[in-house]
C-alpha cells in the first residue's frame, strides 16, 4: 500500500496564513472573493489530507495485525526448522552413544572372552604337562610291571625247576615214594 501521509509538507496546507489575510484592511473586494476561493481549495485539500490520514490510521491496525502475523509465521516457520534441525542431531547423537555402549559391550565380552580362553589355554598346557609326566611314569610302570612279570615267570620256571630237582633227588633218596 502506498503511503499516504506526504513527504513534505506545504505551507499552503495550514489555514492561518490564508485566513489571516481576509482581515487585512488593504485588501479589496475581488481580493477577498479570491481568498474565499483559496480558503475553499484550502479546505478541501484539508478535508482530503484528514481523509487520507483516518484511512492511514484505520488501516494502520490492520497493517500492524499482517506484518504481525507474518513474523509470526516466519518465525515458527524459523523455530521448526531449528527444532527439526536439534531433533536430528539429538537423534545423531543418541545412535552414536548407543553405538558406543554396544562397542562396548562387545568389547567386554572380547575381554572376558580372551581371559576366558587364556584360562583355559594354561589349564590345557598344565593338564598337557602332567599328561606327558603320567605317560612317562605309566611307560616306566608298565617296564617295571614286564620286568616284574618277566622275573615272576623266571621264577616259577625256577621254582619248577629246583621242585623238579628236589622231587628227583627226593625220590631217589627215597623208593617207596615211587
């Protein structure tokens, strides 16, 4: 809308100067009758510029309530983005905190797992020793159990023999024994 209060001002806007001359006492008939003329344009060039300014008046308040509810549209237009804007970084950042506490997790159960398995890998290499140590003592068992054994049957051979010899010698000592 195109303003309607003018820019500058003119004197001949205001009614003093016009009127004042009217009452002039050089001033001649067809003088005043110019003046009348005047004080009429003048008036209605008053009445034009009150009109004008109500106009601007009433329709200042409606100016005012659409520039008003411009701002307001830009400005929530403004807030949503932002909103939007620390939504999705409040969401980026929770995703990377739960990416991290699932990091880790994984990474305590890497921990508790390589633990685990060092444990277990020197319980095995323990349990191997004493595996090789059994097995070297079982070979030394079963040795000494064949020489036992060995030594138990050389016996009873000798003992067969000698009770052979004895009941031979005995026999012949004796021949009623036959």
């Amino acid at each position: 809308m195109e303003d309607v209060i003018p820019k500058q001002v003119s004197p001949k806007i205001f009614i003093t100067e016009n009127v004042a001359q009217p009452f002039q006492s050089d001033t001649t008939l067809p003088d005043l009758a110019s003046n009348l003329m005047d004080d009429t344009k003048t008036q209605q060039r008053i009445r034009s510029l009150f009109d004008q300014v109500t106009d601007a008046a009433a329709s200042l308040d409606r100016r005012v309530a659409e520039a008003l509810q411009h701002q307001e549209v830009e400005f929530l237009r403004a807030f949503r983005s932002h909103m939007y804007a620390v939504t999705t970084e409040l969401t980026s950042l929770r995703s990377r905190a739960d990416e991290t506490a699932a990091q880790s997790a994984r990474d305590d159960v890497l921990r508790t797992t390589a633990a685990a398995r060092s444990h277990y890998r020197d319980e095995a290499l323990r349990l191997d020793s004493e595996v090789s140590k059994l097995r070297v003592e079982l070979a030394t068992q079963r040795e000494r159990a064949d020489a036992a054994e060995e030594e138990a049957i050389w016996l009873r051979t000798e003992l067969l023999k000698r009770a052979r010899v004895s009941g031979e010698r005995t026999a012949s000592r004796d021949p009623a024994a036959r």
